[in-house]
C-alpha cells in the first residue's frame, strides 16, 4: 500500500542524480571509471530499478502476480486488506445488501481475534486470502520467515473456519514484490495478487474523495484496494458511494475465487 510513498521516489531522484554527477566528473575532470568507481556507477542504477521495481512499479513485470483481472466484461474485483477488525462488521453489512462479494486479504494475528468474522467471510460468499500475520513486509525477510508468516496466517484461518477449503490468494503486505514470496507461493500452490486501481483509503480520511479515487480510475477487470483494519472507518463511509457508483457504470463485484 506504499507505492506511492515518497520515500522511494527520493531515493529514485537521488541515485539518478548521484550516476549523472558521476559522470559530469568524468567528463569535466578525467575522473576515471575504474576501479569501485566503476561498480558504483553500475551498482547506482541496478539498485535503483530494483528500488522501482519492488517498491514502486505496479506492474507485474512478467512475474506471476495478477493486477487486474484478464477481461473486457464489465466485472472488478474489491479487495479489502488488513482485516478482519471491527470495522470489517459493516464492511460485510454493506457488501451484503447488494449481494456484492469481495476478497478479503487477512492478518492471521487479527484472524485469531475474529474467527466469526472468516466464518461469515465464507459463509457470504467472499474469498479469503493471506496477507501475513502481522503486518510485516516480506521484503529483506529471509523464506523461512516469509513461509511462517503465511503458514501461521494458513493455519489461523483453518481454525477459525475448518470447512472452507484453504486460502489459494495471496497478497504480501504493502503490495511489495519480493522475489522470495513470489518463490515461496509458488512452491505452495498461492497465487499473488496486487491491484489496479488504489482507492488510497490508507492515507486518506474524506469518504467521498477516496469514492471519487475509485470511480474515476476504474475499469473492467480491475482489482480495487480497500482496507478493513482498525483505521478504516473512512472506508466503511466510503464503500456505499463506491458500490453505488460501481452499480451505476453496470459493474459486477466478484471475488477472485470466483474468477480462478
Ligand atoms: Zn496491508
């Protein structure tokens, strides 16, 4: 959910800005390219695309990672991350009242506090995939990590609901693509999802822009972000404008068992 955090944008600016001072040196003063100078200067480039890549990009990059989902009818996916919580009660009140259904990306800590919630999940017809257990980026942890992290928030769900079929999604906290995720999930049989249109609810408090956000970027195919954590209440306030406007441009919410 950090795309757009500036942060990596500043350190895109600056390693773009550090290579063409390099080599204004080089071309003012002879400054040579041997050497670490030489490393430096292809290691500046290399980090800053890995940078975008991971952090920034929202593209799959070839990499098995759905952003949206492959159609021209007229059918989105929502998607609410960071859940459950108390705020995922009227989440799914609302989602109801029209028979839409969503995909929830879950934290397995926040699992073990609302098991009744997965249950209804299930029972309501949405999809329930894996965010992590607490939150923690997947980028820099090492597999054995990444493979706790998913397997206890597996394990939380199964518990809470031991008739549904395991979860089959997977979403690594913040969108980040780590390549030993992707490995990992692959390996377990999980698909990975990110999303195409960012309602940016994380760092925005005004229902109705956040509705705005969603109404004016969406498409057919696209996957929607959302979140249900503990800070969502702007999110609850928003999600009627959005089912609303959504019905009005004759969309279809599916949830992405449906679709797979
Ligand atoms: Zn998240």
């Amino acid at each position: 959910m950090n795309r757009d955090n500036p942060v990596f944008w500043i350190i895109f600016v600056r390693t773009i800005q550090a290579s063409l001072c390099a080599i204004a040196l080089h071309v003012l003063t002879g400054w040579s390219f041997t050497g670490p100078y030489a490393l430096g200067l292809f290691l500046t480039p290399v980090l800053c695309l890995y940078f975008v890549f991971v952090f920034v990009a929202p593209w799959s990059w070839g990499l098995p990672i759905l952003n949206r989902l492959a159609t021209v009818e007229k059918i989105v996916a929502l998607s609410f991350d960071d859940g459950p919580s108390e705020t995922t009660f009227a989440i799914l009140d609302c989602l109801n009242e029209q028979k839409n259904r969503a995909t929830f990306f879950v934290l397995g800590e926040a699992v073990e506090r609302y098991p009744e919630l997965i249950r209804r999940m299930n029972a309501e017809g949405h999809t329930v995939g894996i965010h992590a257990w607490r939150h923690a980026a997947f980028v820099g942890l090492g597999s054995r990590r990444i493979a706790e992290e998913v397997n206890r928030t597996q394990e939380a769900i199964r518990r809470a609901c031991p008739e549904a079929p395991p979860a089959r999604w997977l979403r690594p906290p913040h969108g980040f693509k780590s390549l030993r995720a992707l490995w990992f999930a692959k390996a377990q049989g999980l698909r990975v999802a990110a999303w195409s249109c960012d309602s940016r609810d994380y760092r925005d408090t005004d229902p109705e822009s956040i509705a705005q956000r969603v109404t004016h970027t969406v498409r057919s195919g696209a996957i929607i972000l959302l979140h249900d954590g503990p800070c969502s209440s702007a999110t609850v306030e928003a999600l009627p404008l959005i089912l609303r406007s959504l019905q009005k441009q004759d969309f279809t919410c599916v949830p992405l068992e449906r679709v797979f």
